[in-house]
C-alpha cells in the first residue's frame, strides 16, 4: 500500500488591492512578525509556530459583502480569532482600521471587517466561533 503525502497548511492567503497595507492591520492586530515580504506578497506568522497568513495584491479586488447578498461579491471565506477580553479587542481592531459589521448572528462573537472587507469574527474561549 503507497502511503499518502503528507500535508500541513503553512498560510492561508487573503487578496486585497495592497497587499502591505492589509498585512500591517493584522500584524498590529496579531503582534506576528514578518516573515517573508516582496512586491505584492507579504506574510506574518505566529512566534510560536504553526500556519499564518499571507497577503497578495490583487488589482481586481472586489471587496466582499458581509451578510451575503446574491448581487454583491460575497465572502469566500472567513477568519475566526479567540481573544481573552472581546469589547477591548474589538476597540483594539476598530483602532487599527476594521469596521464592525451592522448585522451580528451571534451575543458572545463580534463579527468586523478588516480595512479589506474581509469578514472576521472575534470570540472569547466561553464563546462559539463563526
């Protein structure tokens, strides 16, 4: 029996019209160095290891719609992060340039955009994720 390659996911990558400015919000969101920086492509990882993010420029961005609309560019995906006080990190991510969203499904989780338009959700360890 052939025994299957192994697979780790290393990033996830998220589009954008500049890539660098979108990278610096979540670094500054995060604290996560830079790993890896060039034109149009930036990526930032967590100190201790394990998958981070990347960020490509895209000219033909389109920001997407969150809720989701059948006329609108609608989200393909989107970021859930456990922080440990939820009114303080979401002053902290609307500070550095996310928006929150005006329609929130959940009481315990913060749904935002970040300067992109890409959804996020912010959630205590108590609280369940998006």
């Amino acid at each position: 029996m052939k025994i299957p390659p192994r697979f780790t996911l290393a990033a996830t990558t998220l589009d954008a019209r500049d890539a660098h400015e979108l990278a610096q919000f979540y670094q500054d969101l995060l604290g996560w160095p830079r790993r890896k920086e060039e034109p149009g492509w930036v990526e930032i990882t967590p100190p201790d290891g394990g998958a981070g993010l990347s960020f490509q420029t895209e000219p033909h961005f389109t920001r997407p719609q969150w809720p989701s609309t059948r006329s609108e560019q609608q989200m393909m995906m989107h970021l859930d992060i456990e922080v440990d006080d939820l009114s303080s990190a979401v002053e902290r991510a609307v500070a550095l340039g996310a928006t929150v969203a005006d329609f929130q499904p959940q009481d315990d989780v913060r749904v935002l955009c970040d300067p992109a338009g890409h959804p996020l959700c912010l959630f205590t360890g108590t609280g369940s994720s998006g």
